[in-house]
C-alpha cells in the first residue's frame, strides 16, 4: 500500500491500533489530515536514496509523516540503501524482528 488505504482505514477504526510504513508514500492532503487527527503510533522507515519515477523522494515522503504524527511513540527509520517498501525486509534483514517486536508491544497493550 502506498499508505493513504491504511491511514483511511486506521482513522475510520478504531480497531486499528498501530500502522507499519515501509517506502511511506503519504503526501496528499487527506492522508496528512487523517495523520494530524490520529493519536495511533506508526513505524515508518525508507531508504533515504528511494525516489520515484516523477522525481519525488519517498524519504521525504515519510520522513514528512513522522513529522505530521502527533503519537509520542512514532518511530522513524532511515536506511541509507534499503530499497523499496518489502524489499527492504530482504536487504534489511533486522527489519522483521523490529516489526515484529512492534507490533507484539502495541497490541499486548490491548490484553
């Protein structure tokens, strides 16, 4: 997802208590509104050499989300040469666990 499907869906559910971003697309005026009015944690990260084909910088992009998130726990990773959203889980290897932990600690909250 380039991110505004799930941000859409997180701010219209309640039930949705954390986003991952990997390559965090962003950037339109909706996903920025919906990013100011959610209080979820997001874990965001992109490889700061990731542009796309019109020239715009997806670091940019994310590092612009984790600016608009009002949440104290939002995280933001920056990779020097990770690639492009999954294909960062293969060149970044760490990166899964880090999900992983991620998202077992923001859910266990729910117990």
């Amino acid at each position: 997802s380039r991110g505004g499907p799930a941000v859409a869906a997180a701010y219209q559910d309640d039930r949705i208590k954390t986003i991952v971003g990997l390559s965090f697309y962003g950037g339109n005026e909706t996903t920025d509104q919906y990013i100011t009015e959610m209080d979820i944690p997001l874990f965001l990260t992109a490889s700061i050499n990731d542009v796309r084909a019109d020239g715009r910088s997806l670091a940019e992009a994310t590092r612009n989300t984790y600016r608009l998130s009002n949440n104290k726990e939002t995280e933001l990773i920056m990779y020097d040469d990770a690639g492009r959203g999954s294909a960062m889980l293969k060149t970044k290897p760490e990166l899964t666990g880090m999900i992983v932990r991620w998202i077992n600690e923001k859910l266990s909250d729910l117990n």
